[in-house]
C-alpha cells in the first residue's frame, strides 16, 4: 500500500515534535533529590554522693598510733548502677586551708582495685560505697575537720560531696622510747661522764606541752644500799655538748627543762620520727651528765628511777 503524505501535514507533525521536547527535559530537573544527615547525642549524667546515712562524729586519737575511721555513702547515677567507677572513691579529711592537715584513703593510688574503699550494689542506679581512713594521733584537735568525698563514672564524669564535718578529739600522751640509761663503768672523782643513749621525749597525743619537767632520784647502791649518789651530781641539757652550759638538779631533783639556760624548750605535737633539733616535732631530747664524787662509794652498780611529766600549754 503506498500512503501520501501531504506536504503541510509533515511540517505540522515536526512542530509537535519540537514543542513537546522541553516539557520532557522540565520533569527530569523536578525529580532531583538533595541528602542531609540527622544526629542525635545522648549527654553522660553525673553521679550523685549522698552522705544522709552518715552524721557528725567524734573520733578519739590513739597514742601513738592511727586511729581508723570509717565512712560510707551512697552513690547513684540515672545512667545505671554499672555506670559508677567506684574504685576511684577518694575520701579525703581535711582541716582549714590552703596549708592545712590533710588525710586520705589509698583507693585512688593503689595497686589493688579498691584499696581501702568497697562497695555494694543498692539497685539499678545506686551504690554503697565504704572507706576507711587512717588518723595519726598527732592530728589536730578540732570539731573543724572535713569530709571530702569524690568519685568518678566510667565516662569521666565527677561528684563530690563536702557536707560532713567531724571532731577530733584531744589526746595528752607522752612516751620513752627507751626506758633505761647507762653512764656505763666510771671511776671516783671522774667529771661530764654522759649517759647513753640519750632520754628521748616523745609527744604521742595532739596536745602540745608548754612545760616538761624532769624528776630526779639519787642512785642507790644495788649491793649496799647505804651508799648513794646525791641528784646534785647530776646535770641535764638539751645539746649532746660537754661545752654546752647544763642544769644541775637541785636538793628536790625537779628540773623544768623549759628553762635550762633560756632554751624555752616545749614538748610540741608532731610526728615523733623528726628528731631534735626539731622539737617542733612532736620529741624532745634531753642529755644527762654526771659528776662522781671523790669518796664515799663502793665498787658496785647504782640504780633509781627518774620521771617526766608535762604541763599541757593553755
């Protein structure tokens, strides 16, 4: 079959053709799609330390020795109980600042987990968490000292807590080291013989001693008792000097050795490891001589006890 096209038609159908064209290409440009990103950050929550199961206290300090004492408190956190890092409870007694007394458990720098803090769970967010802290006995009397606890949750978050406040109470306590002196063997007439060791005073409390007396016996012969050494053949000072000037102990034997030669020695509390000169430290160190008399005595041992005591300052 053979079909004619006309001429005019042809030019008609090619028109179509054109105009239809661009109506196409707008669609596409419609249908373009542009991206964006949506974020969401979930923000950690601080625990919380709450010390309403404890109250204020005392604590009685131990001659010579550490007191311990024992704190517990409670910590919650609304992330979950498994959120709480409690080896890094740190509980710190502290007494004024910036230059105050200062004592802490070994949680944070100790080798084992926990050091001296442990811990129970109380639920799903909550932890008990029990410390003990050593107190020295030289601690300061004070109804000042305060609890600071700290802690941290597995996202670094902190809480701390300074609301409690406890009392130290005073201690009056001194101590001899070493409970015997010796001049060893000495000959008649023979001068500035000293004892050894030396009298070491300890301060074992947290008072502090304005005053130190020194009480003094005459040496009694041990096989005739008939023959002694008088107190006034001793001597006491507080250098290890024979050069020093010394006290000699009068007819009563008593000596303040506040006052030998205006050396205004006190009896301070302190650590008692520092030795003197340091008698800031919480010791004192005293030295005794004697001169033997010319006559009057027998070859054999002489003995007698001696006593300190101590005036607390005002």
């Amino acid at each position: 079959m053979i079909i004619k096209i006309k001429k005019k038609q042809l030019i008609i159908m090619l028109m179509l053709i054109v105009l239809t064209a661009p109506i196409i290409y707008a669609a596409v440009v419609n249908n373009y799609r542009a991206n964006f990103k949506v974020e969401i950050v979930i923000t950690n929550r601080n625990p919380r330390i709450n010390v309403s199961n404890a109250s204020g206290f005392s604590v009685d300090p131990i001659s010579g020795s550490n007191a311990i004492v024992y704190i517990s408190f409670n910590v919650t956190d609304a992330d979950g109980v498994w959120n709480i890092n409690a080896s890094t409870a740190v509980v710190n007694f502290t007494l004024g600042s910036p230059n105050g007394q200062n004592y802490q458990n070994i949680s944070a720098v100790s080798t084992s987990e926990f050091g001296t803090c442990g811990n129970s769970s109380d639920g799903s967010t909550s932890v008990t968490i029990n410390c003990t802290v050593l107190l020295p006995y030289f601690a300061n009397q004070s109804s000042l000292w305060v609890v600071n606890i700290s802690v941290k949750d597995t996202d670094g978050g902190s809480a701390f807590n300074d609301t409690l406040t406890f009392t130290v109470n005073s201690l009056d306590a001194v101590s001899l080291p070493m409970t015997a002196l010796n001049f060893s063997n000495v000959n008649l007439s023979q001068q500035n013989v000293r004892a050894y060791p030396h009298l070491l005073i300890n301060n074992t409390g947290n008072d502090d001693f304005g005053e130190v007396n020194m009480t003094a016996a005459a040496l009694i012969g041990t096989t005739d008792t008939t023959k002694s050494i008088g107190v006034t053949n001793f001597g006491v000072n507080l250098t290890n000097s024979t050069t020093n000037l010394r006290q000699s102990f009068p007819a009563s034997g008593i000596v303040n050795l506040e006052q030998i030669n205006g050396s205004n020695a006190t009896l301070m509390h302190g650590h008692t490891s520092a030795f003197a000169p340091n008698a800031d430290k919480g010791n004192l160190s005293a030295f005794l001589w004697v001169n033997v008399p010319s006559s009057g005595l027998s070859a054999q041992f002489y003995n007698a006890t001696w006593n300190i005591s101590v005036v607390r300052t005002p």
